[in-house]
C-alpha cells in the first residue's frame, strides 16, 4: 500500500510540475520594465529545459507503473497460493479429524471385543477375573525371569571382558614400579690393591699369607697379572666378611697368619652390625619403619641369600613395589600388603630352625605379634592355605610377577649353591670336622680337622673315608679334591 501511495504521489508532483511549465513557456507575460542592466532571459531555452524535465518525468513514471504492475501481479499470486494451501490444511484437518473419530471407534470395539473374550474366558475356564489375572502374571514373571537369567549371563561375560583388560592395566602399571637399581653379585667379589708391594704381602712368603686367609675365610683367592683380587665363594656371608677383612688388612699394612686370624674374626663379630645395616636400608627404602631389631637383622640377610639367581633383596624390592602399586589401584590396606611384601620370605634366612620356610616365617612373625593378616599374608604366598582376604591374594601376585618375569631368576645358579651346600654338609656330618670349604664350584674342599680328635696317620684314614662318602653321595658333583689339614697350636702369656 505504501508503494502505491509513493506512486500516485509522484504523479501529482509530475502533472504540477506540468502545470507549471506550461503556461509560462506558453504565453510569457512580462509585467514590468526590464532594466537595461538585468541580463535579459532566453525563454526558448527554458521551455526546452522544461520540456526535457517533463519527458523525463514522464518516462520514470511509466517504469514505476511497469514495477508497480509486476508487485501487484506478484502479491495476486501469492495470495492465491495461500489461499490454496489454506485450503489444503483445513483439508488435511478434515481428513485428520475423520480418521481420529473412526480411531476411537475402532478402539471402542476392540475394549467391546476383549471385555466379551474375556467374559467367555471365564465362563469356559470357570476363573474369575483375579484368579485369571493371576495366572497371566505368573506367567509374565516366568517368561521375565528366564529374560533377567539371560541378561545377568551376558552382563556377566561382558564385566569379565572388561576385568580381564582392566586386570591387565592394573598389573602392567604396577609392573613398572618394580624396576629397582639394585645390581647383586653372585659368587665372585673383587679388590683393587694399590701396588704390586701390597699384591706380595697378601702372598706372603711361599704363599702362606694366602693360605692362612683361605683357612681362615673359607674363600678362595684368586690372583693375576693384573693388581684385582678375586674373592670366590658360593656363601655370600663368607665372601662379604672376606672382604672386609681383606681391605681392613690392606690398610694396616701388617698381613701375617696372626693378623689375618684377628682380623677375620673380628670381622666376622661385626656381621651382626652389617646384618642390621642392610635390613635398616632395606627397611627404609620400603618406608617401613620401628619394625623389631631383630626383624631387621634378619631382613639383612636378604642381601647374602639369592633365590634361584635372584638375590632376595631384589626380589622384596620388586615385589613389595608392585604390590603397593596393585593395592592403591584396588583401594586395599595398603600397610598390610607392604609388611606382607617385605617379610614373605624371611623364613628363608632362618638357619637355626628346621622346618619349611613358610612355616618358620610364619612362628617367627608370630612370636614378635605382628597382625594376623600380615601373617595370613606370609603363610599363603605359595598358596598352601586358601586366602583369606584381598590383601593376601596381591602378595601372592605380586611375588609370582618378581619371580616369573623374564632374567629374574636363574635356575643352574640356584643348582650351583645347591652343590657347593650339600658337599659341605657331607664333610661336615663326621664328628672329627672341625670346619670346612668348598672351593672350585665343587671340585676341590678343604677341610680342617680337629687336632686333638684325629693323630697324623689317622688324618690320611679320615681323608680318605670323606672321599668314598662324598663318591656316594656327591656322585654329580665330578672330580673332588679333597685336602685334610691338622694344626697344633700352642699359646703361652709370659706375666
């Protein structure tokens, strides 16, 4: 409408403007004098400037009647197409309607239908209403029964799916708090001497030095071209106490067969002190503290003890790592796991006692009252009683996975020991042995016998029955050398 009315309005300002030219350019009237100085005006040119301005007018005026036309036509077909689906919608409701009524129509006639069905139900089953609806329920929770036992099923394969892969992150996660830094040494340990002067002092003269520091020590020397001394033994404890000794001597000059006894013996009067040392580092790597002296004495045997290769205190340094790791993921006691790690094995360094070393480790745990479930922990990491609880069943995985993976343990080291062990306690079951070594991986041992119990020509009988028993018993050992040795000592103290 606003366009119409803009339309209409230029024609009226076109045909005044029409109006206006005209009678001007028509008939000019001049109504007073014009001056001599007023330029004087050429009408013809302004009527051609009207004439052009009124041409022009009229031109823009038909193209705004041509647009107008086309608005008008365009606003006529949209409003019949309005109109037409304006149509097609009251229609469409029409049609909606009339459906909706025979909907419910049809929906009467089936609650008619189901009402008279189930009225014959009841006339031909001579139910009543409630005994019949009773029936279908049982009938419905049967049919959801058997739907909830097949869903349970497969919800339960589906959650094992999903803990045997959440397993799987859990322990390769705790797999990696089980690197430790530790390297061990397994039956050789070695010493730098400052100078070839200190290499012969250990030699002594015709080697007796050597000799008596063998005796003393139980290991084996071995020297070379180089300045390294070899210290050999497959008892750790002997080889550490060796050492000591060793480099206690080198310091003090003085090496002699009296010298070296004394200091070897009182090197071996501070293996208690080194002992606790050991468990105290052992103890405080793990965060374990105010355990029992005696506990942690023990505990430092661990670094002289190996388990098929593996030295012990690698093996607690790994798995007690990995069992914390595996106890924080599961949200068990992770105190109980920790104790239950670090002390799994103890009974394998109890010496003094017969007896399986789960069992000793267990009457040693319970002699110093530690809690029940770290010695449940303790008596079931080998699955000899079922487990009794979460805490129990990590330690067990946890030891199995310092144990089993790849390199950890091997197998002819742990045979070797074996070896060297039972040929010592072959010799040492004659009542006449006063201490023994063995040296060689086997094949040569050296016993020191007791002088007042065995004569010289009964040294030769004693040497040689030890010979035929370690050929019965020792068979897979091979070749033995076996070389008997009696002293006689006398001491006096001038006053």
């Amino acid at each position: 409408m606003s366009l119409l009315k803009s339309i209409s309005s230029l024609f009226k300002k076109t045909e005044k403007k029409e109006k206006k030219f005209r009678p001007k350019i028509e008939r000019p009237v001049i109504t007073r004098p014009v001056s001599p100085s007023q330029p004087k005006v050429d009408l013809s040119q302004v009527e051609i400037q009207g004439r052009e301005i009124i041409a022009e007018a009229r031109e823009q005026a038909a193209k705004i009647r041509e647009e107008a036309a086309k608005i008008e036509a365009e606003i006529a077909k949209k409003e019949a197409e309005i109109d037409k689906k304006a149509g097609a919608i009251e229609e469409r409701e029409k049609t909606l309607n009339n459906l909706r009524a025979e909907l419910e129509k049809k929906l009467a006639e089936v609650d008619q239908i189901k009402k008279q069905e189930l009225e014959k139900l009841e006339k031909i089953a001579g139910l009543k209403r409630n005994e019949a609806r009773n029936l279908i329920l049982e009938a419905t929770e049967k049919r959801l029964t058997e739907e909830i036992a097949r869903r349970i099923s497969e919800a339960e394969v589906q959650i094992k799916a999903t803990a045997e892969e959440r397993a799987k992150e859990i322990l390769v996660e705790a797999m990696k708090h089980g690197a430790v830094d530790y390297v061990p040494e397994y039956t050789v340990s070695s010493i730098r001497l400052p100078d070839e002067e200190m290499k012969g002092r250990i030699i002594g003269k015709e080697g007796r030095n050597i000799r008596s520091f063998e005796v003393a020590t139980g290991v084996e020397v071995e020297l070379d071209e180089t300045l390294d001394i070899r210290l050999s033994s497959f008892d750790p404890i002997r080889r550490e106490v060796a050492k000591r000794a060793l480099e206690k001597l080198i310091k003090d000059g003085r090496i002699q067969p009296q010298r070296i006894e004394e200091v070897v013996a009182k090197t071996k009067q501070e293996v208690d002190k080194i002992l606790f040392e050991e468990g105290q580092k052992l103890c405080h790597s793990l965060k374990v503290y105010n355990l029992h002296p005696e506990l942690v004495k023990l505990l430092g045997r661990y670094k002289f003890r190996f388990s098929y290769g593996q030295n012990m205190i690698v093996h607690t340094l790994e798995e007690t790592q990995i069992g914390i790791a595996i106890a924080q993921e599961l949200k068990a006691n992770v105190a109980v796991v920790r104790l239950g790690c670090l002390l799994h094995d103890i009974g394998k360094v109890i010496t003094e006692e017969e007896g399986t070393h789960i069992q000793l480790g267990v009457d040693l745990l319970k002699r110093y009252r530690l809690p029940e479930a770290v010695i449940n922990c303790v008596a079931e990491h080998h699955e000899d009683k079922p487990f009794s609880s979460v805490e129990s069943t990590i330690v067990w995985i946890a030891d199995a996975i310092s144990g089993s993976r790849p390199g950890a343990r091997y197998e002819p080291h742990e045979d070797y020991l074996k070896r060297m062990t039972n040929i010592e306690e072959i010799v040492k079951s004659f009542p006449e042995v006063s201490d023994v070594a063995a040296y060689q991986a086997g094949r040569e041992v050296r016993v020191i016998v007791k002088p007042e119990a065995v004569s010289d020509a009964e040294l030769t009988v004693l040497t040689d029955k030890i010979t035929k028993k370690l050929e019965e018993e020792a068979k897979w050992a091979g070749q033995i050398k076996v070389t008997a040795i009696r002293e006689t000592r006398a001491v006096g103290i001038a006053k």
